[in-house]
C-alpha cells in the first residue's frame, strides 16, 4: 500500500500541524520510499521515541521526518482487502492497522510512501482543519478546484472581482460595506451598511445586517444575522438568526436553524445546538444534575452572562436523560454542549479560532523552562532497544523533579494507608520498597514522610495558628518514630528541615509562622539534632535575604542552641 | 440530441477542470464539438437557420460558462454563429437568384400565406447582402430592385419547390458544415500562414527578444531560420512555469543563436535588441491584448528604448468584446505552489498561532494586459495589421449580433 503524504510543518510552540493534529513522526528509507515507523501519538512530555534496531540492519540509511503530513489518502493493493478480511476489528487505520503491519513480519507486507509536492491533499477531520482547509482553498492552494471554478459541475458562477473577493452573482453590497480580501460572498446575500466582513466564506441567501463584524468565520445558507452583531472565528450553520448585538466569542459553533436572542454573548468554544448533547456519562453523574436544578455548577457563567442581557428568561426544567441544560435564549431554546472530555486544552487545539495569545505566551514561557532545565542522560532507556509500540516510557525521565513528585505521591499514599490501620512495620516496609523501585535517598524518604506528616496536620480543622499547632504537634508525637527511623545521619535531617522550609514558602503558608515553634519541637523530641539545625543555619548564612525569612525567626532557638550546647553536652555526659 | 449532449457534458467538464491546455486546442475542439452538434441537429422546416443558431447558442454557452478564462471558446462559437448566418443568406440570395425574378406582386398578400423561408428572408437578405459586400453603389443601387420583385411562391411548381426546399434545407447545413471545416482547417495551419511572414519581417543579423513560450513564435523563428535569415534570440525565461527553458532548447536543436535571461533583466537587456516578437492569450476589439504574464513589462521597455513589438497570433485569438466588457475576465489567478513551495511555507500559513488571519499570501495572476497602444504590429494568418484596424477584422469574422451569446428566451 502507498501512503500519500505532504509537507507541511508543525508548530514548533504547540506541537501540533496546522490541522489540528499531533505531530506524526516516520520514519522513512530515503530511497524505496519504504515507511518504517509510524507514531501519531507521541507523549510530548517524555521526548522520546523507541527505534528498534533491526531497522538500521535491514536498511542502509533511514530518515526520520516529524515534518510530514498525513494525507489520508491511500493507495493500496487487493492484498489489502484480504487483510481487512481476515482482522476485521482495525477500528483506527492507521494507530491499529498501519502499526500493526509494520511491526509484523510474518505478513512482510510493506508500505511505501509518495510525496506530493504541487498537488494538494489534506482530510478534515476537526474543526481545526476544516478552518484551515478553507481557507487553503480560498487562497487557491488547490487550483483549479476553487470557489470560482464549477469544477463539480453545479451552482452559480462565482467570480473572483476585484480586491480579491469572490461573489457569486446578485449579491447586494451596500457601498459603506467594507469587505476584505479572500472572502466569499454566496448567491443573492446582502450585505448591510458599515458592516466590515473578513476572512470570512458566506454562503447563499444570507441577510447580513448593519454594523455587523464578521472576522475569520464560516456562515452557511440563509442565515440572518441582524445589526451590530459580531462574530469573531464561528461556525454557523443553515438557517440560523441571529438578533440584534448578538456577540459569539471566538470558536463558537451555533448548528442548524437556531435562534440566538438579543445582546447575548455566547461564551468561547461553547456548541449551541437544538438537539441535546448525546450523552456519553454514566447514569451517577446523569442522577447528579437531575438533583440540582438550578444553576448547575458549569453553566454559572452562562447564568450570570443571562443576567447582565437584562433579559426575562426562564431556565428548563432538567430532564434526567439531559446532559446539557436547555436554556431560552431570548427568543428561542437551545442547548449549550459542555465541553466533555479533555476540557478547554483539546477545545483550543481544535478550534477554528487560533490559540489565544495569553496561551501561545504560556507554551513559549514553558519552552524555555524546558530548555534551561538540565537534560539527564537516558541512561534508564531499556537495554534491549525493543520496539515498544504503545508504551510510555517512564524510565530516563529528562526531569529529575517530576520524578520525586511522583515519589512523594506515593509516600504520601502509603502514609494515608498507614493512617487507616495499617501497622508501623508495614508502612516502614512499603516506603522502602517504593524507595528502592524510585531509585531515591533515605533523605527523600524522609523529606516526603515529613510533608505528608504535615499534610495531615492541615485536615483536622483549625482556626487560628495555636490550634493549628496543637494539631501540628500531635501528628509528629504519633509519626515521630516512624520518622526518626529515616533520620539516621545529619545530612537526612538536613533535608527535612529544607523540606519543612518548603513546605511553610510553597504548600501551606499557614506554616510560616509556627516555623521556629515546630522547629524548636522537633528538636525537644530529639527528631532533629542540633547539628543539624547547626549546620543549616550555617548555610543560610550566605544566601538571600529571601531564604533567610526562616532563619529570622528561628533566630532565637538557633542562638540559644549556640550558646548552650555545652550544656547539653555536659547534661548528656553527666548522664 | 441525447447523444451529442453527453459529447458537449464530456467537453464542458474538461474545460470547467481546466485539462485542456493552449488557446488552438480548445479552439479547434470547440470547432469540432460545434460541428458535430450541427450535423446532429434536425432541421425543421422553416427558419432552419433559427433552429440551428439556437442549437449552436445553446450549446456555445455552456462552454462559455465552463471557463469565461479561455477567450478562443467564445469566439468560435461567435465564429460558428457567424458562419450559419453568412451561409443562410448566401443560400438565400442563390436561391432568389435561380428562382429568376418572374413577378413584381401586391407583396402583403404573397407574403401572408406562405411559408416559404425565402421570401421572409428576401428582404433580409438583400439588405444583409448590402453588408456583406463592402458597400458600393452597385450593391446600393441592387438592393433596391430586388425587393422589389419578389418571386412568388405559388407560381412554381409543387415538386420542385419541394425538391429546392429539401435541397436547401440540406444545403444550408452542408455548407455550415463545410464552412466550419474551413474554419478548423484554418486553425490548424495559421502557423504556417503566420510563418510565411516571418521572412519579411526579420532580416539579417537581427537580435530578437521573446518571453516564455509561444508555439507561434516558435514556428516563427523557424521559418525565418529555414530561410537562411541569421539572427540570434534573447529568451526570457518567464517565471513561474520557466518555460523559455524549454523554448531555448528547441531553438538551439535547430541551430540558433540563444540568449537566457531572467525576466527582471529584460529592461538591461533591451536596448541590445532589435525587435521584439511575443505571442498572446487573446486581442481584444480595441487591439490591446491579453498575453502571459511579464510581456507588460516587455512591451513597456519595447516602448522606452523604441524597439518594435510584434504580436503574431491567430485569428481564433481575435475576440469582439471589448476589455472594459464585465463579461471579460482579463487575468486567471492559478495555483501558488507554482511559486512556493507549500511544505517550507506551511509554518507560515499556520492559522492556529498566527491569530487566524492569514500573513502570507502567495498570488499568481498567469495574464497581462497590454493596451493597443504598446503594440507595433499585429501578425495574424490573414497578413499584418496595425492595432488601429483589428476592430475590422471583427467585422468579418463576426455579426453584432452574437457578441452576448444568451440563450433567447422563448415565448
């Protein structure tokens, strides 16, 4: 079989292609053409994909491309159908059929790419690219099949005018109307006064009114789009109405024949439709909304954006079946489409609109982060270099941090088990092991026993510092020994007190100021030893005055612990 | 006809796909279908000649509407319709001719209860003949008796008014038929007729400049060469199809003296050169011509530094509409990636973090215009012209009549 793929360049920012996809990576033979790797869903996170090694045996060179788009368009042989014959649960093509042939070697079936150069080919297969295919096509990328070319045969003629803008005859524009370049005018539309359309492919019959601004949006048949509206990157289907200052945030798509009510402001990346989202939940989650009728917790912001159209609107009563709220939207119903899984991430990465620029500042100001972070050696990448198609590598991490959160998560879960029931012993025994699989020190141990220590302090309620301390102190009566067992050298009490640090400037501000109280506690229950809180206080000697807010307030004990250690010395030698 | 309408959908859809390539090729296949439909239509008996402009209207603007780029279309089928009026007058007038002129009668009452396509057409056709011939005081004078006596009908014999009327029934498409192969043979060999010349036109030790690649031009140099003419030939090389590379290496297979250069530089070069022959898409009824892009700039340097530029082109390239015409669309705008490549330009065109609104566009128009007045000479199949008398050339080849071909709107 022959793939046909195409050029095209992913972001570098959101590593996805300009249609909407993740980035593909292949690898191709530079001179068969013969494709040899295909991975669609690379966990971006762990930058790094699995080669197997015979490749390089049985071919001379191979090249690796994340710079090819996948064109969907397949050319294949009667061996092919066979194939379908014999496992006919492929339900990706390419994620279960593709992989599945290049991995297997009994069959030997080969795939072979072509690259196309001139010619065009793409699939819409999400909002993303039916934005950006359209937008190839009235850019004439895919000469001769444009908008002022009958190459199918039907419809009017549509002319390419002047400036650039494609209109199909009758097409009524009034003169102060300002329309911008590559933007498609559909038969017999009109086209009111001041109205500013761009980027924009209309359709037929459409009747666009005054003060209107249309930008980067697709407006199907007859639609009615009343004055001072503003459409901002939408989809809007047949036969909808739009009345008067109707504003539609960037990414909303509003399906067939709905009516959308005065002044109202449909929020970004929200799917107005008349017929009710199909429920993919479960029955507990459908009993959930059933029970709270009004204002459920998503649909907030629509309530209070209803209320500032000063509007008399009367929510629906909820049917259970109902995942979506039916709201009355002025004039007529609707339902509003949650975004379900994945959330506003997979909605912005497939949207018509282009990705917010407060979000496109995030990625960068994430990218450079990444890049200044040391980069670790893979040197936990498995030693058999065997292909692993499906799995996520969890070995050679690049980001030793991430590493240690994980690692204080389970600490932290075995902790809340130990809370339960479980004997010392046996918590002692699991956080070895979890010590061992994570590769990590004693100290971490110990650091990530002492933050779930505290943790746990901060559930029982308090509501003022004292109890808050009272708590704080019980916990580590009833967890000091299970500490002290990881509290063997100085260096691991070191870390603790570093941690606790942590824990009073990052987690739990409620700590800060009880730092040199808890401090001065835990060295009394000889948790810490003073050459510990010694030698940390040295340290801070020299660092920042930010660092040292802590130091500040131990100030007191650590001078004291100067001052007196003889005593305790000559106490102790006494003894 | 159920079958010449699948040859015409067949035709319409290659052009509305833009598979046909060159101006003589699609004028010649146009002439072809255009026939073909012709002789598949039935004639009735009266108004033949109606019938069969509507037919040919019919079917002319369809193609019309296939590609409105492709001027050769429309003037073939302006060409086609001409050629059934001039053929349906010329028949008329034998026709009164051989009938003699027998009566002068009460013309009202013969003219009612006949039938007779010729007497209608008598008084037409004698003022049409008027037109046909350039106008003299023979033909004024002609007219007037002619009208006059009209041959009545009745008088004549049953049979043989049967026999001429079948007869020119069949005659008016066999000469429309006959009329059309002239036309196809015509544009199948204006290269020849425009070669012959070329060796009046270039003398010795000339210096040539050309843009792209024309198949006329080509043909043009050929002869001109045959005839032991030495020159030499600057070629630009017409971006973004580059092919005056391929016109170099003809030129040179034949043993001619070849320069290349790049568009931009014609205007360095042009004062070298002695006369400049381009070919065109189409000329238009007020001598400006539609030509491949880049020929503007040629013309415009042509013009500063006072070198001839010579347009040879065949007569199916002559069109009757005015470029102010809405009808004409004077540029095609065809696929950029003539121009870039998409794959190094597609980080560009992401319209996901470039805020949607697209930063690069990529434009290529494949025409220029060049108005009349750039042009020095005109070298079509029928001799040389000035740009001042192409609109009389119009005038032959096409009737007023057909410069908006519409289907009519029967009542």
């Amino acid at each position: 079989m022959t793939m046909i793929i195409k050029q095209s360049k992913p972001s570098v920012l959101t590593h996805q292609t300009r249609l909407g996809d993740d980035e593909i990576f292949m690898a191709i033979d530079p001179e068969t053409k013969e494709l040899l790797y295909y991975e669609d869903k690379v966990d971006l996170s762990q930058r790094l994909i699995l080669l197997d090694k015979m490749l390089l045996v049985e071919n001379g060179a191979i090249s690796l491309h994340n710079d090819k788009q996948d064109c969907y368009v397949d050319i294949c042989s009667l061996g092919v159908l066979d194939l379908f014959v014999d496992n006919f649960d492929y339900q990706h093509l390419r994620r279960h059929f593709v992989k599945g042939l290049l991995v297997d070697d009994i069959m030997g079936c080969k795939i072979f790419t072509h690259e196309i150069q001139s010619s065009y080919a793409a699939r819409v297969d999400n909002f993303r690219s039916y934005d950006t295919i359209s937008k190839d096509i009235v850019q004439r990328w895919t000469y001769p099949f444009v908008p002022d070319v009958r190459y199918l045969g039907n419809g009017l003629q549509i002319k390419l005018d002047r400036e650039g803008i494609y209109k199909a005859p009758d097409v009524v524009q009034s003169r102060s109307a300002h329309i911008d370049a590559f933007t498609v005018l559909g038969n017999a539309t009109t086209v009111g006064d001041n109205t500013k359309i761009s980027n924009s492919v209309i359709g037929q019959g459409c009747i666009i009114g005054h003060n209107v601004v249309i930008e980067g949006s697709y407006v199907w048949d007859n639609v009615t789009i009343e004055d001072g509206c503003k459409l901002s990157h939408a989809l809007i289907c047949d036969g909808v109405h739009l009345r008067e200052g109707v504003i539609l945030e960037p990414g909303v798509i509003i399906s067939f024949k709905v009516e959308v009510g005065q002044n109202i402001v449909v929020p970004t990346y929200s799917k107005v439709s008349l017929l009710p989202q199909p429920s993919k939940q479960d029955s507990d989650e459908e009993l959930e909304y059933a029970d709270t009728n009004t204002g459920a917790i998503e649909s907030t912001s629509m309530a209070t954006v209803m209320n500032t159209s000063k509007l008399d609107f009367t929510l629906g009563t909820l049917d259970a079946k109902i995942s979506g709220k039916p709201e009355l939207q002025g004039s007529g119903p609707g339902y509003i489409w949650s975004s379900s899984e994945g959330g506003t991430e997979e909605e912005c990465r497939q949207s018509i609109a282009p990705i917010p620029a407060g979000k496109l500042l995030e990625l960068l100001q994430s990218k450079i982060y990444d890049n200044n972070a040391p980069d670790q050696d893979m040197i936990n990448t498995p030693a058999s270099g065997e292909l692993l198609p499906d799995s996520e590598s969890t070995f050679g991490d690049g980001d030793d941090d991430r590493e240690y959160v994980d690692f204080e998560k389970e600490v932290e879960a075995t902790f809340q088990r130990g809370l339960t029931g479980v004997e010392k012993e046996n918590v002692i025994l699991e956080i070895n092991s979890l010590r061992l699989s994570c590769n990590m020190e004693q100290a971490d141990c110990a650091g990530a026993l002492f933050h779930s220590i505290m943790k746990q302090a901060l559930v029982a309620p308090y509501s003022c510092k004292n109890e808050l301390y009272a708590n704080a102190i019980k916990e580590i009566i009833k967890w000091g020994d299970l500490l002290k067992h990881y509290l063997t050298t100085a260096d691991e009490e070191f870390e603790v007190i570093l941690k606790f640090e942590d824990i009073c400037l990052g987690t739990t501000r409620d700590f800060s100021p009880l730092f040199s109280n808890i401090l001065t506690f835990l060295y009394d229950k000889e948790i810490l030893s003073e050459k510990a809180i010694l030698s940390w206080a040295q340290e801070k000697e020299g660092a920042d005055e930010s660092d040292k807010i802590f130091t500040k307030q131990a100030e007191q004990f650590i001078k004291w612990l100067r001052e007196a250690p003889e005593e305790d010395e000559e106490d102790d030698a006494d003894d | 006809m159920p079958d010449i309408q699948a040859h015409v959908n067949d035709f319409v859809l290659k052009l509305k796909r833009r598979k046909i390539e060159g101006s003589q090729a699609t004028a010649r296949q146009t002439a072809e279908l255009l026939r073909a439909v012709v002789s598949h239509q039935r004639l009735p008996y009266t108004n033949q000649a109606l019938a069969l402009l509507d037919a040919v209207r019919d079917v002319g603007e369809q193609l019309i509407a296939a590609n409105p780029v492709e001027l050769a279309v429309g003037n073939i089928v302006r060409r086609v319709l001409h050629i059934i009026r001039e053929e349906d007058l010329t028949s008329v007038a034998s026709a009164v001719d051989g009938l003699g002129l027998s009566t002068n009668s009460d013309d009202d009452d013969n003219f009612e209860h006949d039938d007779h396509p010729i007497l209608s057409a008598a008084a037409v056709a004698a003022t049409a003949r008027s037109t046909l011939r350039a106008p003299s005081l023979q033909t004024l004078l002609e007219g007037l008796p002619e009208s006059a006596s009209a041959p009545r009908p009745s008088s004549s014999g049953g049979d043989s008014e049967g026999k001429s009327k079948s007869a020119e029934r069949k005659k008016l498409k066999h000469d429309v038929i006959e009329a059309i192969n002239e036309l196809i043979q015509d544009i199948e060999t204006c290269h020849e007729q425009i070669s012959e010349q070329a060796v009046g036109l270039i003398h010795q030790n000339e210096v040539i400049l050309t843009l792209g690649r024309s198949k006329t031009v080509k043909e043009f140099l050929f002869a001109a060469n045959e005839k032991k003419r030495s020159f030499r030939v600057f070629i630009a090389e017409g971006a973004p199809r580059y092919q005056g590379h391929v016109l170099a290496k003809e030129l040179v297979a034949k043993g001619l003296q070849t320069t290349v250069i790049t568009d931009s530089a014609v205007f360095a070069m042009i004062s070298r050169v002695n006369m400049v022959i381009v070919g065109a898409h189409a000329i238009m009824a007020n001598g400006g011509v539609i030509a491949p892009v880049g020929i503007n700039m040629v013309a415009l340097a042509a013009q500063r530094h006072a070198v001839p530029f010579v347009v040879v082109a065949g007569t199916h390239k002559l069109c009757p509409l005015y470029p102010h015409n809405p009808e004409v669309l004077l540029n095609d705008l065809q696929c950029p990636s003539d121009l870039l490549d998409f794959g190094e330009f597609s980080d560009c065109m992401d319209f996901s973090t470039s805020g949607g609104s697209p930063l690069l566009h990529v434009v290529n128009p494949a025409f220029d215009f060049i108005p009349s007045k750039l042009v020095s000479l005109f070298v079509t199949d029928t001799g040389g012209h000035s740009p001042s008398y192409m609109y009389r050339l119009i005038a032959d080849y096409y009737s007023t009549d057909d410069f908006v071909v519409e289907r009519r709107i029967k009542s």
